[in-house]
C-alpha cells in the first residue's frame, strides 16, 4: 500500500519514502535484498488487515509503521528499538492560514475538525489543550478527506491528524503525543527482529541524526515559517518594477557582462530567485562613478541597492534598511609580494570609488574605477595594497593573472552581503524580501552562491587573451616569419601559463585553509578524484589511497570509486561520485576515535548533451554547528528554572513506560502553601525553593527515573522498573520528614512541607491518563487530610492504552 512520505511507488516504479531510506540504511549493514509486497483491498483500511493477515500467517517477512499494544504483542514480535516517532498534530494551510505557531494559543477558541472514530487522539487534544489553556470545539469528521474539506470551506481552522500523514497543501502548526513505530515480525521467529535490532542501535551510534533528517526530508518540507500570505503576494504582483543599483563591478557577487551588459553573479541569481518565489519584478540600474556615493544613489533614482555590506556603517551612510544577507565572505588584506604586511603606515591604498569614506585618516591611497583596478595597480606597483574578500579576491587574480598578489586575512568574522531597500522603505516591500531570503534552505542558498560563483570559461580565456594581446602579436609575427621562434614562443607561454597555475593553486589552497574547507573534483570518465591538500589544514576525508602532487597541492586518487566504497559510508561515496542532492551532512571517522561531522557541497557537471562527465565540490567540517543544534534540542526537553524534564518530554518518556507496563510507580509532587512563600519572601526567594525542590528530589531517587516539573509548584516522578513497597515508603516518609530548607531573601533559612499522593504499578499496562488522574487525586486527599504527608495506593485498572 502506498503512504506518501513512508514508503510510495513513483511514476517510473521506484519507490522512496522514510521507510523505503531507512531500509536501505539497514541494508548498508546487513547486505539484505528485499521484495516489496503490494497489499490487497480497495481502502487503506482493507490493505492494511491484508498485510496484518499476510504478516500473522508468514507470507511476509517484515511490515514496517507498527505501533506497540501489549494486545499485538501477543500477535507479532517486536525489537526493542523504534526506526521512528509520529506525533499528534494540528495541521494548518500553508496559504491564507488564520492560524500560525506564534498565534495558536491567543486566537481565541479554535474550531478544530477530527474523526469521529479516533478516541485516543481526542484524549491527547483534550490533555494537550488543558495544559495550554486552549479553548476549542471539534468539528466532527467521518473520513480523512472529509478534514482538509471542513478547513478549506472554513468550518474549521485546522484539522486533527498525525505528522507522518501530511496532506498536500497543509503543514504541522504544532506536534505533541509523540509514539515510536517499528518493523515487526511473525511471532516466535525474532531472526530478522533482533538482526533490525542490532542494525538500528549501530545506525543511531554512527548516525544519531538520520531519523531526523530523514523526519526532515519527508515531512518537513511544507514549513510555513517564512511563506508569504495572500496579502504578501498580492502587494509582491501588483507592485511596480523595482528599479536595482548596482555599485561598481565586484565579480563573482556581481558584474555586467561586456558583450551582452546584463548583470551577473550571485546577486543576479538572488534576484531571479526573489523574482521566481515572489512576483515582484526588477530592473538593473548600474550606478555610475561619483565623488559623493549617497549623491549617486539618488541621482539613479532607484529603490534597492544590491551587494550591500551587512552593517549599520554602510547603512546610515546610504539611508538604506538592510534585508536578511544572501552570502558571507570574509575580508582579505590583498599586497604587492615586495611589500611588508606588518609595515603599511607609510604605503600607497587602493581604494574603489564607492570605498573612498573608509579610508584611515592622513592615509595615501587612490582611486579606482572597480575593485578590480585596484588589484592591478597592486600587481603592477602603482599601489601597495588594498583590501579583498574571499571571493573576488581568487576570482579576479585567476582571470586576469595577477602574479605579485598575495593576501592575509584580515579577522575570523564573516561579512554578510544583502540588498539594501532605499529609503523612505515601504514596510511590505521589505518584509516581501526579507521572508524569501531566510526561507532559503542551506543547500538552495549554496547552490545559487556555488553556480553564480564559478568562473565561466568562455570569459576566463577571452580576459586571458586580452591580457596577452603583445604576446599573441608576437606570435602571430613568429609564425609568418620564423617557425622555430613560434616553438620557442609557444613553449615560453607554456611554462609561464604552468607557473601562474601553480601559483594560483597555492593561493586557493592558503585560502580555503582559512575558511575550514577543503574542494574535490571527480572524472566519471577516468575514474580519478582530485583532493586539495589545503597547508595547515587537516584533511577531512581519508586520501591515504591517493598520490601527492608534485607541488602537495593535490592527492590523485585512482579508481577512487571502488575504493571508497570499500572504505567509506555510502553515503560519502554517493556525494562524491553521483550526487543525488546537492548537499549531505554525516559523520565520518577516518581514524578510529577521530570521529567528525562534515557537509559536502556537490555539483554535478555536464557537457554540451547533458551528460554528466564530472562532480565538483567542497567539504566543510560542521562539528560546532553539529553539536549546537543537539544541545538547542537538550534545553528544549527541560525546563529552564529547574533543569527537570519539562511536562511534554516527561509525558512522552513516562507514558512508554507506563503502556509497557515497565513503570513501578507514579508519584505526584505538590509544595505546601507556596504562595505563602512568594508573598512573604518574595519571587526570588521562590525560584530558590523550587530549585532547591528539585535538588531533594534528585537526591531522593534513582538517576534512571523520571523527575518533572509539571507547573508551578507541582512535581512528578515516574519510577522506572520494579520498586519495593518498603523502599517507595522508605523515600516519599523521608522526603516528608525532611521537608525542603531554601534561604530568603536575608539569607535566613526557611523550610517548606511536602505533600505526595501516588500510586503502586505491578506491570500492568495503564494510560498517562489514567495513572496521572489516579495520583493527582491521591494527592488531593493527601493535602485535604493536613497537608505535611504521603499516600501511597495500588493502582486500579483503568483504560487499556490504544496504539
């Protein structure tokens, strides 16, 4: 059965999906082969007892998507570990939507559309909108097509359905009630169960993020976060054409091409994207030289200024409001080989026209057309140095072969690049821009920068041959005159073009050693990759295989596929040798314990047919960012004044516990009189108490059990596994003996009581539900009778928990 986002089967027969990756994951692993079974019926609800009947009988191996029930657990055998978690969600449309993540919870009551049949859904919304103080009505429903209806027709503002079940032309406004779903098996055969078992507890060791980048690919793709409403798009179609000014000529970010005199570069790139995305439609205006740049602006008369440095100097000097960068570069102090870097007080700047306000006081400098005169008259002598960034400087030293340059960074910080709205700024213009520049994904803004960036051949040997017009003169003259003068000339300009290449390579080695990157190129035809060996940089792929060259600018390795196939992740051959995506993060361990994230940017290059010959590419090594997303993750399970788990994650954690039936106990925790304790010491000296609650009850239980701040001044512990009786009264009678001592205000001791109600667990499966209201209302008695003490009761069968 197909299930879009899970496992579905294209027009040309192929299949993707979560699932269908992840099985391929496990198949990396274990050399495993599979057969896909298509399952009988005309509803999904008929398809799916079909494979549950073709499972319980034998004739699969393997279904994938199963939740657990200690009911079908008796059916089927299960691995410890899931390969997933879906989450109960409300799902919104993603144009013309009155509801959005900021705004869900002061809108006001919400007319929420949900099956009919889907009981325990219904338990989750109603727990989840108690919590949050959510008011809402349903708008009952008898089949999922029925839902996106009562939305779009405006009887309801979202539907109720599960995140791995997206919806086209919908996406998630918020997740909760999260349950894992796993491969099962045929019972009383685990082969294949604890084979996944062991395969899928390797995956998360070497691979702890692919469920959530495959959760990303599959389901995360309708985010809505920076879409732009009907009102946006409208304001975008109906406007004007924008008038662009474009300062001086800074290739690759932006130049006008000198036959055609269209603009090109990165900025001409982020503008046809705007373009694409928005409906708004522009106009290139270039700025002409002027003694006063603001006066420049004003006399092109035009209304965004494009490759604008992100920063408030250059702002204010232009009257510009600045939209979110669309590139970073970083600054380079660019010299003639004869000069001291450490000794330029007295030496000639080159400056831009439109640069001349940032020269140092009492400095000597002089004034250049573009940036790339200044570069000549660096290279020539005419100037000293002037100042670069990591992408024009390369760029025009390789096309105008500028052999005195060399640089030196000038700091660790990036510039950022973006348009600049002239002022007085129509808000929505703004706000139309800014949106569609940080909806970009990493991988969109990197292909658009990295296309835009490459130098183009066709003007890489038409700036080569302008630049040597004598020597081809010469040459010309050899040939009418002298064949052997033409060989000498030939062989002249061969060793010197070898020189300029070597010489180029070792700055763009000293470059990219400076930006943490290193760049490849692999021939499909020949097999061979090209690896740069960047001076001071430690490689971050394993090129051990591969020769040096001669000048340790480069390792060649031959018959590269094969042996990164043997040696790597697939995942790492596929992104240098047959990209499917134009960018991949993973882990990667070249020496055991040496064990590194790293984000690869591939290219594939074609010819004039349109077949690949080549990939192109550069490796960047991301631990930091790495491991900042998985601590921004940590914080987001606890809360931030105690460090306990926060209620959402200690619902999710004890409610596996509690319908596996593995959870001894549920215990719910209140402080007594604690508005007492802010009215009379103030809230500080409140803070203090909880954090201090906290700390008593870690030291109370096990470190494997779960402590939680549900609120306020109300705690819970979920004791997980077996917990003698004695032992239970043994800590909540000390915990009520003790009370909790916290200091005031002056710095006197005060104590607080504890009341406890909680409930005993002898392995058998309860809802969160359930057992939550059982505790809570032992708790209650507990405070009623004097506050001060414990209650401790067996817990009473409730209502079995529903997959």
């Amino acid at each position: 059965m197909d299930i879009p986002g899970m496992i579905s089967r294209n027009a040309d027969g192929s299949l993707e999906g979560y699932t269908y990756d992840y099985l391929q994951r496990i198949a990396q692993f274990t050399g495993w082969t599979y057969e896909f079974v298509k399952a009988e019926g005309e509803t999904s609800n008929e398809q799916a007892i079909d494979l549950m009947n073709m499972l319980e009988d034998g004739r699969i191996d393997l279904e994938s998507g199963m939740t657990y029930s200690p009911a079908l657990d008796d059916t089927y055998e299960y691995p410890r570990n899931s390969y997933g978690t879906a989450h109960t969600s409300l799902f919104v449309p993603n144009e013309n939507a009155g509801i959005t993540a900021t705004n869900l919870f002061t809108e006001g009551p919400l007319h929420i559309a949900i099956l009919s049949s889907a009981k325990q859904r219904r338990e989750e919304l109603d727990y989840f909108c108690e919590k949050n103080n959510l008011a809402y009505t349903t708008v009952e429903c008898a089949s999922n097509s029925e839902l996106a209806q009562k939305v779009r027709s405006g009887e309801a503002d979202a539907f109720l359905s599960i995140d791995i079940s997206p919806v086209e032309g919908f996406h998630v406004v918020t997740s909760f009630a999260g349950r894992p779903f796993f491969f099962a098996a045929p019972k009383g055969d685990r082969t294949i169960i604890d084979e996944i078992d062991r395969t899928i507890e390797r995956i998360n060791e070497s691979n702890p993020q692919l469920q959530s980048n495959l959760y990303e690919k599959y389901f995360g793709k309708t985010s809505a976060s920076f879409a732009l409403n009907a009102e946006e798009l409208a304001f975008a179609r109906n406007h004007d054409t924008l008038r662009v000014g474009v300062i001086s000529e800074k290739a690759p970010l932006q130049s006008f091409d000198k036959k055609t005199g269209e603009l090109k570069g990165v900025s001409r790139g982020m503008l046809d994207y705007v373009e694409k995305q928005t409906g708004l439609t522009f106009e290139i205006v270039p700025i002409d030289r002027s003694d006063n740049l603001l006066d420049a602006v004003r006399t092109a008369d035009v209304e965004i200024v494009a490759g604008v440095e992100s920063n408030d100097a250059a702002a204010s000097t232009l009257d510009l409001s600045l939209t979110a960068p669309y590139m970073t570069t970083s600054l380079l102090l660019v010299y003639n080989r004869h000069v001291d870097p450490d000794n330029l007080e007295s030496r000639t700047l080159a400056l831009p026209w439109d640069m001349t306000n940032t020269a140092p006081a009492g400095s000597d400098f002089i004034i250049c057309d573009s940036i790339e005169d200044c570069f000549k008259a660096v290279n020539e002598g005419r100037a000293d140095y002037t100042y670069g960034t990591s992408y024009t400087t390369p760029y025009y030293s390789n096309i105008d072969g500028l052999s005195n340059l060399l640089t030196l960074p000038t700091s660790t910080q990036t510039i950022g690049i973006s348009f600049g709205i002239v002022q007085p700024v129509e808000p929505e213009l703004l706000s139309v821009i800014d949106k569609t520049i940080r909806g970009l994904s990493t991988e969109e803004l990197d292909s658009i920068v990295y296309e835009n960036a490459l130098i183009d051949p066709d003007e890489h040997v038409g700036a080569f041959i302008s630049s040597h017009l004598l020597e081809f003169a010469i040459g010309a003259i050899a040939v009418l005159m002298l064949i052997i003068m033409l060989l000498v000339l030939y062989l002249r300009t061969r060793v010197l073009s070898n020189r300029r290449v070597r010489e180029e390579n070792l700055r763009f080695q000293k470059l990219y050693s400076l930006t943490n990157e290193q760049l490849f190129e692999y021939s499909m035809g020949t097999d061979t990759l090209i690896m740069s060996n960047p001076s001071g940089l430690k490689n971050l792929v394993d090129v051990e295989a591969g020769e040096l060259s001669e000048d340790r600018s480069h390792y060649i390795i031959h018959h590269a596929h094969a042996l990164i196939a043997e040696k790597s992740d697939p995942e790492l051959l596929d992104a240098l040798t047959s990209p499917s995506k134009p960018f991949s993060e993973l882990q990667y361990e070249p020496d055991p314990g040496d064990a590194h994230w790293i984000r690869i940017v591939s290219h594939l290059v074609t010819n004039d047919e349109g077949r690949p010959i080549s990939v192109i590419g550069k490796i960047t090594r991301v631990d930091e960012e790495v491991r900042e997303k998985m601590d921004l993750s940590k914080r987001a399970q606890h809360d931030g004044l105690t460090g306990l788990l926060n209620w959402a994650t200690f619902r999710e954690r004890a409610e596996q516990q509690l319908e596996t039936g593995t959870c001894g106990a549920l215990l719910v925790i209140d402080t007594d009189d604690f508005k007492s304790v802010n009215d009379t010491y103030g809230h500080l000296a409140g803070d203090a108490a909880l954090r201090q609650t906290a700390t008593v009850l870690r030291n109370a239980f096990r470190s494997h059990d779960l402590i939680d701040r549900l609120g306020g001044d109300e705690f819970a512990v979920c004791i997980c596994g077996s917990i003698e009786h004695s032992q239970l009264v043994e800590r909540c009678s000390l915990l009520v003996e003790q009370g909790v001592e916290f200091s005031d205000q002056d710095g006197i001791k005060r104590l607080i009581t504890l009341s406890i109600g909680g409930i005993e667990i002898s392995g058998t499966p309860l809802s969160y539900r359930d057992a939550y209201q059982q505790a809570d209302s032992i708790l209650y008695r507990a405070k009623a009778d004097g506050k001060d003490r414990f209650v401790l009761e067996k817990a009473k069968e409730g209502q079995s928990p529903i997959s």
